[in-house]
C-alpha cells in the first residue's frame, strides 16, 4: 500500500506543477491494476484529482512502448509512465522531467537516476533523478541438483556473477 501512496504523492504533485485536475498513469504491472485503480479512484476523490491508470503488461510484447509510440504521435503521451530501463529512457529522455529537487527523493532508498549521458548510476548527487521503482521484486533460480553435483558445482558458493560464470563454465 506504501508504493501505492507514494505513487500518488507523485501524481498530486504532477497535478500542483501542471495545475491539471486530471492524471494519466500508464504502467505495466497487470497483477496489481484493480488495486491502483481502487486506490487512484479514492485518492483522486478525496483530492479533486481525475486519475486514470492505464495497464498494459503481462504476455503483451512491447505493450508499454507500442501505446507510448502511439499516444506521443497522437498528442496524448500519459503524465507518468514507466521506463523500463536505460534504453526506454533513451526513447523518451526528450520530454521526462527532472525530479531531482522534488522532496520525495531524500525519501527513497532507490531513485532512477542519470548521468548526463543517460546511464542509470546511484548516486543521485551526480545525475538527475527521473522517476522510482514502482515495485522491487525477488526473483529466485531453479537448479538441477544433479547436473550440479555432476559438475562438482556447490549451489550455496553461487554468490556473485562471476560464480555463476564459472559454473556456467564447468557446466
């Protein structure tokens, strides 16, 4: 529910800068478009704000990037949309704003920041923030024990990416 509220921290003030009483939001995580929309629906009454949530994900390629394309030559590019990494940013570096002075930043343990090249890096001290993680998610790997044993590769010393490089390897 936090990511939710700091999501529409962002979009209030989208709507103060551009004094807009009305939000587009387009993102791509479809497990969790009925809670946004319930949550964009109650914040948006309670502030005055229209805010409308416009999903697009899940086994749909490209989906986010091909309404993206479609809504900037239309004119109707969404007020905050995901960017998906250092190559979607490129896409669109032209037109995102620069959060950087914006009080949430000191609030967050992970901005998405840039150089003036446009790699992301850390250290929002040395770029220009452009957004935040919308979710932070854990991924695991599945392994066959017995492909690993053969190889004489321990699972519990794949640490770091060069050890998975030399299982790769032995493997």
């Amino acid at each position: 529910m936090k990511k939710f509220a700091f999501v529409l921290l962002v979009l209030g003030l989208t709507a103060g800068v551009f004094g807009q009483a009305k939000i587009t939001l387009l993102q791509n995580k479809v497990e969790i478009d009925k809670q946004m929309k319930a949550y964009a629906a109650a914040w948006g009454k309670a502030n005055n704000v229209e805010v409308n949530i416009i999903t697009s994900g899940g086994d749909v390629s490209n989906g986010i990037d091909q309404l993206l394309k479609a809504d900037y030559a239309a004119g109707e590019m969404p007020d905050i949309f995901v960017v998906d990494g250092p190559a979607r940013y490129a896409d669109w570096a032209n037109i995102i704003l620069d959060l950087t002075g914006e009080k949430w930043v000191a609030q967050t343990s992970l901005p998405y920041v840039v150089d003036a090249a446009g790699n992301k890096i850390g250290d929002a001290s040395k770029g220009k923030v452009i957004g935040f993680p919308v979710a932070v998610e854990g991924w695991g790997m599945a392994y066959n024990a017995d492909v690993l044993a053969k190889a004489g590769v321990d699972p519990a010393k794949l640490t770091t990416l060069a050890d998975y490089k030399a299982a790769f390897a032995k493997i």
